[in-house]
C-alpha cells in the first residue's frame, strides 16, 4: 500500500477538469474551493450523523467528541473563504459564463446539513428530483430525529420537563420556536454544577450554530466582494439570498434564554 493509493491520489487529482477555454488561470482555483469544501461538507455530516445517533443511544460524551470535531471544521470551512476572496470580479468574470446553471445552491451535502441540525424543508427534495442519490440522502435526513430532537429526548430520560408535544412533534418538519422550553433551559443555566452535562452540551450547540453563522456570513461578504448584488448561477438572488439565510437559527430556546438569565 503506497500514500497514493490509499488516498486515491489519480482519481482525486484527475477531478479537477476547468472547461473555459483557453482554459483561465483562476478556474482551478474555484474548483478545488468547491469541491474541499464539499470533502469538508462530507466529514461534518459524519460526526453529526453519529453524535445524533450517539445522543439517542444516552452516550453524551462521545457525543460531544463529535461535536468538538465539527466545530474545526467549521473553523477551516471559515478561513477557506479568504482564498476564494483573492478572485477579483474582473477575474471570475472572464470564467463565470462557462458554469451555466451551476450552483452552490445545488450543494446536497450543505442541504443534508441544515436538515440534521433542524432547518428541514420538504421542498428542496424537488431541487435534487434528478440526482438519486442525493434524493436518498435528504429524504433520510428529512425522516429522522434532528441532533436538537435527539438532544431533546436525552434531557427528558434524564428527568427535564421537555413538553409531550416536542418529544412527538413531526420530525419533518423545520424546527420552531417552543417557549415552553425556555424555563427548563434557563434552570440548567441557573445551576451549571448541579446540571454539567446538559449545561455543556448547550453551550457545544451554540458554538456550532455561531461558527455556522460566521460561516454563512463570511460567504456572503465573499459573495459581495466578487460579484456584488448580481443574480447568482443558477437563478438564485445571490447576495440577498444569504442575507436572508443569516436570519435562520437552529437552537432558537438556547439564545432565547440568555435573556431570562438574571444579572
């Protein structure tokens, strides 16, 4: 066994094909920003996978360890926009043609993502109706218990209130406000020794949600800084688009309760 051939090295060398011809310097770069960060994309939604899986089964901590991964990654994802930034809009704009309907909007394994941390949305199955694969995988994702569920039910075994109705609600869904889970929060807040466990796996949930945050707007500023206002591949509205994405939020009852929190 060689480095090259554990790793695949000809296949994952080869998947770099610029189609602009000539062929333009930058294009290279903007395939291997896109495609890292959907190797990226692939990693975060194994660790997710399994610390939702391993918050179902009551092992926090491995759970957590799952989680911390993720949150340097998402670091990475981050700092990876400031290569992206050195294409200038005069740059991308000589290439930009060649990728007709393209776009990172069509990214499954970001998709898959928002679905396992709750922002689910049936609709965008029809986006991916031509890809099987991507069907199977959102669709699976779509049907299960979100990591915020599983961490949920976690705290009702324990003995948390949390109400009948979330511990039932329809998964398929796009997690909503629940007021009624504020209190329960703002208790483990008010006492972090007596409740260290849930406190900490709190405090783990909202890093991932900032470093999401930070992602997505660092992707906007990035998206502002090469093409402005235009329309994005693809159809979508581009800068306006993320804007109105920075406005989701996955544990809305984790932010919530800092407000209830005395002092």
């Amino acid at each position: 066994m060689s480095y090259g051939g554990y790793l695949d090295l000809p296949t994952l060398l080869s998947a770099q094909r610029p189609i602009s011809r000539p062929e333009h310097h930058d294009e290279l770069l903007f395939i291997i920003q896109h495609q890292t960060t959907e190797l990226w994309l692939k990693l975060v939604l194994h660790e997710l996978e399994t610390a939702r899986d391993l918050l179902r089964a009551d092992q926090l901590a491995p759970a957590l360890k799952c989680i911390a991964r993720v949150k340097h990654i998402q670091r990475t994802l981050t700092e990876q926009w400031s290569v992206l930034a050195t294409l200038t809009p005069t740059e991308y704009g000589q290439f930009r043609g060649v990728l007709g309907n393209a776009s990172g909007f069509q990214s499954y394994q970001y998709r898959a993502v928002e679905f396992v941390l709750g922002n689910k949305n049936e609709r965008m199955l029809q986006v991916f109706e031509a890809d099987p694969m991507a069907s199977a995988m959102l669709e699976a994702a779509l049907k299960t218990p979100s990591l915020y569920d599983e961490f949920l039910r976690l705290l009702a075994r324990a003995g948390y209130a949390v109400p009948d109705e979330v511990l039932e609600r329809d998964v398929t869904t796009a997690w909503t406000f629940v007021p009624e889970l504020v209190p329960m929060f703002g208790q483990i807040y008010a006492n972090p020794e007596e409740h260290w466990a849930a406190y900490e796996t709190c405090e783990e949930l909202v890093d991932l949600e900032d470093n999401f945050q930070l992602w997505r707007f660092r992707h906007l500023k990035t998206v502002e800084r090469i093409i402005g206002s235009k329309t994005g591949t693809g159809g979508s509205s581009g800068a306006t688009f993320l804007k109105r994405a920075l406005e989701l939020t996955f544990f809305p009852e984790l932010y919530a309760v800092r407000t209830e929190i005395p002092g």
